[in-house]
C-alpha cells in the first residue's frame, strides 16, 4: 500500500512597514511663511491700498449703521417698555373703575330688589285686606237689602188699607175736577154766545 504524501504547509512571513513621522509644525510654519509671502506679495501690488481703504470705509459704515440700529433698537426698546407700563396701568384703572361699577350697580340692583319685593308683598297684603273688606261689606249690604226689602213689605202690609183710601180719595177728586173743569167750559161757552147776540141788537 502506498504511503501518504505529505504536503508541507506554506510557511507565513511577517513584515511591518516604518510609517516616515512628519512635522506638522514644520508644515504649518512653512504654510505660513508662504500665506505671509504671498499677502506681502499681494499688499504691494497696484490698487491694493485703494481696496483696503474701501473695505475699511464700508466697515466703519457698517459700523456705523450698526450703532444707528442698535441706538434705535434700544429706543425702540425703552418704547415698548414705555408703551407696555401705559398699558399696564391703562388694564388695572379700567378693571378697577369696573369693578367700582360693577359692585355700585349690583348693590343698586339689590336696593331695587329688596325694594321691589317689599313693595310686593305690602301690595299683597293690602289686596287681602282689601278683599275681607269687601267681602264684609257685601255681607253687611246684602244683609241690609234683605232687612230693608222686609221693612218695606212690612210698611206696605201695615199701611195698605190707608194708602188705599187715600189713593181712592185723590182718584175721585181728580175726576170732579175734571168734569167741573168741563162743565164750567161749557157754561162759559154760553154765556160768550148770550154777550155776543145782545151786542149785536
């Protein structure tokens, strides 16, 4: 039988790579040198110094309309601060002028009230006593009719038999007088007749 080949194994070699240390200090101060070289470069180049004057103009202007807006800011600040008291005070004299109102009114409504009710029940009252009265009264007057509507059918019953001969009495005199009355007419009559036949002859 055969034997087995053996195979060897790859065998792993280390290794390390040396990083190269840089200075950065180095870099920066040579960046440096090189932004100082070229400004100085740039500074003497022609119209350098009528730029920087315009720069610096439109600084101090913008400084200068930084303080224009910041005094009026403030103003407009203290304004405000004015303006926001005044309400302040505006909110609190309103509101106690209307709670003065207010309290004066509700008392008034409660006098009226109480007044109202007072006056309620005294006309309550003197309606009831007004109503008993009437309804003695009414007592008494229908009392007093019947006691009258009696009296006079006891006066008629007791005098019934005079008033009658007395009415019998005028009814008959009434009658002579007026026959007398006619008779004396015609008598009269005659006699105008007789005066006047005898004036004629």
């Amino acid at each position: 039988m055969p034997k087995p080949l053996h195979t060897r194994s790859p065998k792993v070699v280390s290794f390390s790579v040396k990083r190269k240390q840089i200075n950065f200090n180095l870099l920066e101060r040579n960046s440096s040198q090189a932004s100082f070289q070229s400004t100085e470069s740039y500074r003497h180049q022609p119209g350098y110094q009528t730029l920087l004057q315009e720069k610096e103009d439109q600084i101090n202007q913008l400084k200068t309309e930084l303080d224009k807006t910041q005094r009026e800011l403030s103003a407009s600040r203290h304004q405000t601060r004015l303006m926001e008291n005044e309400r302040h005070q505006f909110e609190a004299s309103v509101t106690k002028t209307c709670s003065l109102e207010k309290d004066q009114i509700q008392l008034e409504l409660n006098i009226l009230k109480e007044t109202h009710t007072e006056k309620m029940q005294y006309y309550s009252s003197t309606m009831n006593q007004l109503y008993k009265t009437i309804q003695v009264l009414k007592q008494r007057l229908s009392k007093y009719e019947d006691e009258a509507q009696e009296d006079q059918e006891l006066f008629l019953d007791e005098h019934y038999d005079q008033y009658q001969a007395e009415y019998e009495f005028i009814k008959d005199a009434y009658l002579y007088t007026t026959q007398e009355t006619t008779h004396q007419s015609s008598l009269w009559s005659s006699i105008q007749v007789s005066l006047c036949c005898l004036n004629l002859n």
